[in-house]
C-alpha cells in the first residue's frame, strides 16, 4: 500500500476545494505578570503582543491550502480587524476568499484568550472571551453565499462542510451544496460538531468520538457502540462513508460495501498537541479522494497527516514533504 499512498500524495497538490463553514479567529492576547492588582485579586499583564490563527472551518483552510490544495473559502466575516487578519492570512497561503462574504451586522466569530507567563514563568491561558452573533444569516448574506457557491461548484473537485455550530451552513446552503455536488459527480465530506445527523446524502462523513456518541444519543462509545454508531450514521445519511477518529486509538472507517477498518495511530508517545487534528484528517481525507484515493487509502493518509500535527504545539498544519517521509518512513502499514 506504501506504493500507492505515495503516488497520491504527489497528485493531491492544486486540487480545487471549496470548504464552506464558520470561520473563526482565534486572538492570543499575550501579556507577561507584573503584579496583583490593588483593585481585585487578579494578576495585572503588560501586554506584549496580540495574534491572529486560523480557526474553526479557517483551520480546516489552512491545513487543506498547507496540503497543496487550491482552496476556495466560503463563510462569514465582519467588518473588523479579526475578519480582515483572517482573509489576509489565508490569501497569503494563496486561498481564494473572495467567498468570504462580509456582514457588517455580525462580528467575526473570534475566541480571545489572554495567555499570560514570561522567561522564569510557564505560559498558561488565564481566561478565554468568545465573540459571536447567535442570530440567523440576513437573507440578503445567505443569498450572496449560494451565488457564489453554485457558481463554482461545477469547477471544483471536491466540497468540504465544516460546521463548527455557527449560522454559516443554513438549511438552505446544505441543500444546495449537496444537491450541486450529487448533480455534478464532486465528492464532499463533512465534520459537524453538533448537527451530523441532519446532513443527508454527503459523500464522506467525519465524527470524533464524542460526536459520534452524541449522534446516537450515548455520552461515551465503547467497541460495541462504536460499531453501531458507524453504521448508523453510515445508513441514516445516505452517506458512502464513516470515519470515526478515537484519538490515542486511531481511527475507523466504515463503507457503504461493509467493510470496516481500524487504523491504529503510528506513534502515541510522541503525541504532543491534539488541537485542530480533526481538521487535518478532513483535509487530507478530501484532497486524498480528489486525487484517486479509495476511501480506505484515503484514511490512512489522513492518519499519516493527524500524526504528523499532533506532534506540533497548538493548531498546526502539515506539508506534502513532510507527509511523503511519514509515509515513506512507515514500514509497517495496514
């Protein structure tokens, strides 16, 4: 397999994806302790700096555009400093974000946390601030949206729905995209963190294991119900394929045929930072199968790239070179 899995990490690069989801900004306010404050029992930082990273569906972006893809982003962003550090980010990364539609009315989704330490002191997140506008999409937003959605579907070979339970992917907007790509022969997968259950008849379906125990209504899966959680899904979406990823167990496939795949992680104790793998394995999972992947192919690339991340601090990406050596590096594949 090592053979065929090499070959196609040659062929995904310049594949046309267009991912649609909430992009997020997520802001590190960084500051260093100075003192307690007299006013309260709270530490005073003096700030020393402020970042901007792709998160959310931006993440699934960024790692799809690291991969080699030509990626067309497709949600929302405000009129603000958070939106306009998002499109120049992944426009840097050469992403299309012409898609990103503007929508003075709603903030950017933005997650602010305020890290503080300094050169004798370890880095801790002190508190986190989330900025979002729960209310639904204005008609004349979702209306710009599926414009130029169905515009560019014809010309993509692939579509990736990231729902991170934001208003970007309305009922309307998953109609049209799955009846767009069934119509015109693009693959899709999604990963939806609160919401799998209502996307019917995507190609490739994405859950972790959580997710996937709430879709069946469990709090935790053990072998047993990890099964039928699967095939659930497998059957009550109408999809062609399930992939449940189980953190320091790897992940597993279900097919439409039947079959069923584990695959185990390639190496849990240099685990680093799980942060934003999901989006990762979405990435390379699409790119795999627009580039001749079968689905099982495609989810062991997918794996080869989440090992690669979680070896990494934070939300980090992988490259085709370093995913070609992982592979290539792997003498005991499946």
């Amino acid at each position: 397999m090592r053979e065929n899995l090499l070959k196609l990490v040659i062929k995904m690069p310049n594949k046309k994806i267009m991912l649609i989801g909430d992009m997020i900004a997520d802001v590190y306010l960084e500051g260093s302790i100075s003192r307690i404050s007299r006013e309260a029992p709270v530490l005073i930082l003096e700030h020393t700096a402020e970042n901007v990273v792709p998160g959310g569906a931006a993440n699934a972006v960024h790692n799809t555009a690291t991969l080699g893809g030509k990626v067309y982003a497709v949600g929302i962003v405000g009129n603000d400093f958070p939106g306009q550090e998002l499109s120049r980010i992944l426009g840097s990364k050469g992403v299309v974000t012409a898609g990103l539609i503007q929508d003075a009315s709603r903030p950017t989704i933005t997650k602010t946390r305020v890290m503080a330490g300094g050169q004798a002191t370890v880095r801790q997140q002190v508190v986190r601030i989330d900025r979002e506008k729960k209310d639904s999409l204005a008609p004349e937003i979702e209306s710009l949206m599926l414009d130029y959605i169905l515009e560019l579907i014809p010309q993509m070979d692939a579509v990736v729905l990231s729902d991170y339970g934001g208003a970007t992917v309305t009922p309307a907007v998953l109609q049209a995209v799955v009846r767009a790509c069934r119509s015109h022969g693009k693959p899709s997968i999604v990963d939806s963190r609160y919401k799998i259950m209502e996307y019917k008849d995507v190609t490739i379906v994405k859950q972790n294991e959580s997710e996937a125990a709430a879709a069946i209504g469990l709090k935790s899966l053990d072998e047993k119900t990890l099964h039928q959680a699967g095939i659930t899904m497998l059957t009550q979406l109408n999809a062609e394929a399930v992939l449940i990823t189980q953190g320091p167990d790897g992940m597993t496939l279900f097919e439409r045929s039947g079959k069923v795949t584990h695959i185990p992680v390639n190496n849990k104790s240099e685990v680093y930072d799980v942060t934003g793998a999901g989006d990762t394995v979405v990435a390379a999972m699409i790119l795999a199968v627009s580039a001749g992947a079968t689905y099982e192919e495609a989810a062991c690339l997918a794996n080869f790239a989440a090992g690669i991340v979680v070896r990494k601090p934070g939300t980090a990406t992988a490259t085709p070179k370093e995913l070609q050596e992982a592979v290539g590096g792997h003498y005991e594949l499946y």
